[in-house]
C-alpha cells in the first residue's frame, strides 16, 4: 500500500497550506516509521519545511549535475517484464 496525494485547485485557494499541513501531519503521524515523502518543487516554496524535517533537496535543473533517466530500468518489482512496463510508462507519458 503506497499512499498518494494530488492536491488542485484555483489561484488562492490554499493548496500551499493544505499540502504543508498534510506534509506536517503526515511527518508527525509516521514519525517512527519509515514514511518517505516526496515533492517536485520548481519555486522551491516547500524549502523551508523540508529543511525543518532534515529533507534532502536535490536541485535539477539543466545546468546541474543531477538527472532524471526515464529510460533507467529498475531492479526493484521485476514481476513484469521491465522492457514492457518501461514502453507502457513512456507510450502513456508522450500521449500514444
């Protein structure tokens, strides 16, 4: 079980707040296990409270040393054949 969030809703309408409560929340709920939470952040508005919960950020951008391969092939959950899940995930990703 791998609880998932998606958050939308108009300009002013407290997204920001409700996702810093839910990260909060969420943080102080687990806190004993192993929770991991993730955020894409391209202005960085969730900064200051992944410093508070020790979060590692990790900035990418083109001039930067890291990357995201969409082709990388995981070991992990391998009861598929990779090279299929990884055509299904690109094919759905470019809208095919």
């Amino acid at each position: 079980n791998t609880p998932s969030g998606l958050i939308l809703g108009t300009s002013g309408a407290g997204k920001g707040m409700a996702t810093k409560h839910e990260i909060i929340t969420t943080k102080i709920k687990e806190s004993g296990e192993n929770t991991e939470i993730i955020i894409v952040d391209p202005e960085a508005e969730y900064s200051v409270i992944g410093r508070a919960f020790g979060g590692e950020m990790i900035d990418i951008a083109p001039d930067s040393q890291t990357y995201l391969n969409v082709l990388d092939l995981s070991d992990e959950n391998m009861d598929e054949d990779p090279v299929k899940v990884k055509s299904e995930f690109l094919l759905s990703f470019i809208g095919k």
